[in-house]
C-alpha cells in the first residue's frame, strides 16, 4: 500500500504532461481493444458487447450517405514492401519513413489514384505523382528502385531502430495482415563514409560548477520485459498516428497551396482576359469613331462638291441661256430694221414710181411753189426730244424720226400758250422749250 509519503514520491519520480498522458490512455484503449477482438474470435464471444461493458467501445458509428463508414485497419508501424499490389488502393506509392509502399487509400469512380494523390499528379510534368506508382515499383528490383526525382528507398533496418522494434515484433504484426517479411529487409546495409577521416577526441573539460541548487533528476520507473515491450509497442503506435497525422497536414497544406495557387492563377487569368477583352472594345470603338469621322468628311466633301458643280453648272446654263437670248433678240432687231429698211425702200419705189405715172401738167399754167417745210427741236419737261413743224405746229417724237427717218406726230404745238397738246390725252398740255431748228 502507498501512503502519501509514497505518491509523493513516485510524483517526484514520474513526470507526465497531460498531452502525454492522454496519448497513453488513448494508446493503452487501443490495445485492449485489439487483445479483446484476438479474445473474442479465438473464444467465440461478443467483442463489440465486451468492450461497451467495459467503456472501451472507442469506435463511433459514421453515417456517410446512409451507409456506415468502413474503418481499415493499419498496422501499428510501418512495414516495408514486399511486392503486395492491391487493384482496390490507390496505384501511388507513398513515401512511408522513405520505404515507397503503396497508398493505402480508396479510389473513387473507377479512378487510379485518391484525390490527394491525383492532385501531386496534376503538379507534375509528366502526370505522375511525386513518388511515382506501384506499377514502377514492381516493375524493378525491390531495392534498386529510384523514384521520378532520384531518390532511393530507405533501408527497413533504419525504421526498426527508429520505433525500436525487433525482427519478432515486425513478423507478428506482418502475420496480422497476411504479410510475409523478406529476410533481406533486417540485414544492415554497408554505409561507407565519405569526406575526411575524423578527428581524434578531444579529452573531455572538466565541468564547471553550476551555482546555486542543483536540479532535482527525473527518473523514470522500470517495467519489466513484457512491460517494456508493451510499452515500445504504444509508443510505435503512438509515433504510427504522429505520423499519419503529418502526412494527412502535408497532404491538405500541399493540397490548400495547389487550390489557392489555381485560384490566384484563374483569377490573374480572368483579369488579363477582362483586361484584353477591354483594350481590344476600346480600339474597336476607336477605330470605328475614326471610320465614322472620315465617311462624315468624305460625304461632306463630296456634298460641297456636287453643290459646287451644280452651281457651276447652272451658271453655265444661265451664262449661256442669257447669251442665246442675247443674241435671238439681236437677231430679232437686226431682222426687224431689215424689214422696216426693205418696206421703206419699197415704198419710196412704189412712190417714184407713182410719180413717173401721173400725168404732166402743162407748164403753161403756173402753179404756186410749196413752202419748204422746216422744223425745230424742242425737249418736254421730263426731258425727253421732240421735234415740232414750224409751219403745221404738229409735234413729232425724236427718238423715231432718228432710228427710222419717220415723223410720228404726237400732239398738236399752241402758240398762244406755248405748250403742246399730247394726242394720247387731250385735256393734258405741256409746255416745251424750243432749242436749235434742225431743218
């Protein structure tokens, strides 16, 4: 029995966090349940009935879609590989404390490799994953194989120092899962070392005194050989769950990393086609503004120049109706003074020849000379000429006596009051000067 001297005691020896401590709770479940589930298909019971009466019932029912969720046992350390291929697993080769055994995770869809190993496929160049693929590994030596970037697998005997296991203890959990360990896993390779040879040691200092209290040493609690073994065995466990845990937190980091690096890459490409897309609206407007500018220039000199050439045109026809009106009322004087030349010509025949056919008076008989007729110029008082007979008064118009040689009376001369009466208007007189007599 322990007093409280003795607990205190064995808690000056035994320092556990609380981390730790449920770490081995949760370790040491484990292992009962796995020595209840040996327990109960050697003897025959209920397991799952066994570990609920004891509180160890550890694993919870999962509904995916109305199904339960299927929990594949692991091995509780990483074995090495062995030339086993599963059709149903994942075809990719993980790398496992550097051993390149397969992925032991489903695939979906009639796929060929999970979802976090298809997205290191997508990474590389070739389409394989970073590791590469079992189909790889089978097809070379077991231990020749080198993987897409050079690296070789690591020695077995390496991961057993690591978990400190033995040959019997990786056997029997090899045995568990229908797995037959190459002998040639548990020989150690020749390491030869390179660079220079190592120094001498160097004699050790002696230490120097440390002031003040000295630290109280931790000491650990010895177990017995089976003890030990149980013990080394929750710990390969334990670093077995730390290091699926960091393979899960790399796996969804890398795969947090490739989606943000595809949606920066989507949306940098989106911009630069919204961007293009913009540039090129903008000189497709630009260029149809100045399309638009010159088809405006164009008609509108095109219109100033068919408005010029009509107005030339029509001042062309104006220039040349003006011309041919000119020259028909030109021609219509010239043949009309024509006519009046050839009448009066005809008329003066007409009277020399009268004159030829009256018949002669005897000269006996004396007849009185006619007074030769004189006439005068005179101007009205709107200024225009006139010609007036001294002996008969009668008034003629100028301007016709001159063009045609013809006395046109147009109005009877008063002397009493000196004005003339126009024939046209008889109650109007007006009064005209005399000038020179002309005959």
């Amino acid at each position: 029995m322990y007093n409280s001297t003795s607990r205190f005691k064995m808690s000056s020896v035994i320092s556990v966090t609380m981390m730790m401590n449920n770490m081995m709770s949760g370790m040491m479940r484990s292992v009962a349940c796995q020595v209840i589930d040996g327990c109960a298909s050697k003897y025959g019971f209920d397991g799952d009935e066994a570990k609920r009466s004891l509180d160890l019932h550890l694993a919870k029912k999962a509904l995916v879609s109305g199904r339960k969720k299927e929990v594949k046992a692991k091995a509780a350390f990483p074995l090495p590989f062995n030339g086993e291929h599963s059709t149903n697993c994942c075809q990719a080769l993980r790398q496992n404390n550097g051993l390149y055994t397969q992925c032991q995770a489903s695939i979906k869809n009639s796929g060929t490799y999970c979802k976090s190993c298809q997205q290191l496929a997508d990474k590389s160049s070739d389409g394989i994953p970073e590791y590469g693929t079992i189909s790889m590994r089978l097809a070379t030596n077991p231990y020749d194989y080198v993987d897409p970037k050079g690296r070789k697998p690591t020695s077995y005997t390496k991961v057993i120092k690591k978990y400190n296991l033995t040959q019997e203890q990786v056997n029997e959990e090899a045995a568990k899962f229908g797995i037959s360990i190459d002998a040639a896993h548990f020989v150690v390779p020749e390491e030869t070392k390179r660079g220079r040879p190592a120094k001498a040691p160097k004699e050790p200092k002696e230490a120097k005194a440390v002031k003040g209290r000295p630290k109280k040493s931790t000491k650990l609690i010895a177990l017995a050989d089976d003890e030990e073994d149980l013990f080394a065995t929750l710990v390969a466990q334990a670093n077995v769950v730390d290091e699926e845990l960091e393979d899960t937190k790399t796996e969804e980091k890398e795969a947090k990393a490739q989606k943000l690096a595809e949606e920066k890459e989507a949306k940098a490409q989106k911009l630069a086609e919204e961007k293009e897309a913009k540039a090129q609206k903008l000189a497709e407007e630009k260029e149809a503004k100045i399309q638009k500018l010159a088809e405006e220039k164009e008609a509108k000199a095109q219109k100033l120049a068919e408005e010029k050439e009509a107005k030339a045109q029509k001042l062309a026809e104006e220039k040349e109706a003006k011309a041919q009106k000119l020259a028909e009322e030109k021609e219509t004087k010239t043949q009309k003074l024509a006519e009046e030349k050839e009448a009066k010509t005809q008329k003066l025949a007409q009277a020399k020849e009268a004159s030829k056919k009256a018949p002669k008076v005897s000269k006996k008989v004396e007849e009185p000379a006619e007074e030769e007729e004189t006439y005068k110029k005179c101007s009205g008082p709107d200024g225009k000429k006139y010609i007036r007979s001294q002996q008969s008064n009668v008034v003629y118009d100028f301007e016709i006596y001159t063009a045609k040689e013809e006395l046109v009376a147009v109005g009877k001369w008063v002397a009493d009051s000196k004005s003339v009466v126009f024939n046209n208007d008889a109650d109007s007189e007006s009064e005209l000067e005399d000038d020179e007599v002309d005959e």
